[in-house]
C-alpha cells in the first residue's frame, strides 16, 4: 500500500470526510504529545474514534448497508485495542502505547477507510447521501 498523507483518503462524503479529518487531527496531537500530556491525548483521540463510528455506523443503517455487521465488528475491535493502550498509558506503561500511535494507527487508518469506509461512502453517495 503507498505511504500517501492520511489526508489525501477523501471519500467524497462530507460527513464521514469531517470524522476522518478530525480522527487524523487528533491522532497526530497524541503521536507528538510529550509526556504529560500524551495520556489525554491518547484518550482524546480513542474517544473521539467511538463517536466517529458512532456516527459510520447510524450512517450504515440508514443506508441498510449489507456489511454492517462485519464493519461494526472491526470498529468494536479497535476502540477495545485503544481502550487497552490507554488503559496501559493509566498504569504508567506507554512503551506500546507509543508505538501503537506511531506506527500502528497510521497503517490502520489506511487500511481501514480504503477497504471499509470507502465501500461505505460509494454505497451512501449511490443511495442519495452527499
Ligand atoms: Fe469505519
Ligand atoms: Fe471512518
């Protein structure tokens, strides 16, 4: 997969384009964040990433999306590995918790808006959804 800027990934979909460019916003504040002040950044950045799929995911159904289930699956997998590393950031562990912001996320990001929330996007643009 080619390494373009994260905020290249636009799906045309201003609703879900928001979500992502805010998701990148925060996620680079946490990847930068010194040390007092990547714990809240992290949790900023996974609590944002809920609402965010919040949102995806209402979108999906309004759109009786057939994928549904598979996509939800994969967002409740991410807030639990999130929700983990903040959890270990808590107890004063941030070694993964680095790397997971440096290296895991971006990679994910990727990944996930190419093969999960475009498919998303195409559908909702089809059905009518600017
Ligand atoms: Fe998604
Ligand atoms: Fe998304």
């Amino acid at each position: 997969m080619t390494d373009r800027p994260l905020e290249d990934l636009v799906l045309g979909l201003a609703e879900i384009d928001a979500d992502h460019a805010a998701s990148i916003a925060l996620w680079k504040t946490a990847r930068d964040a010194g040390p007092a002040a990547f714990p809240a950044a992290l949790a900023a950045w996974v609590d944002h990433l809920e609402a965010h799929f919040d949102r995806e995911e209402a979108l999906m159904r309004r759109i009786a999306y057939k994928e549904i289930a598979h996509h939800e699956a994969e967002h409740r997998r991410v807030i639990a590995e999130g929700r983990g590393f903040v959890a270990q950031v808590a107890a004063g562990r941030t070694m993964m918790a680095r790397a997971y912001a440096a290296e895991m996320v971006p990679d994910w990001f990727r990944r996930h808006v190419v093969m999960f929330d475009s498919e998303v996007a195409r559908v909702a643009r089809l059905a009518g959804v600017a």
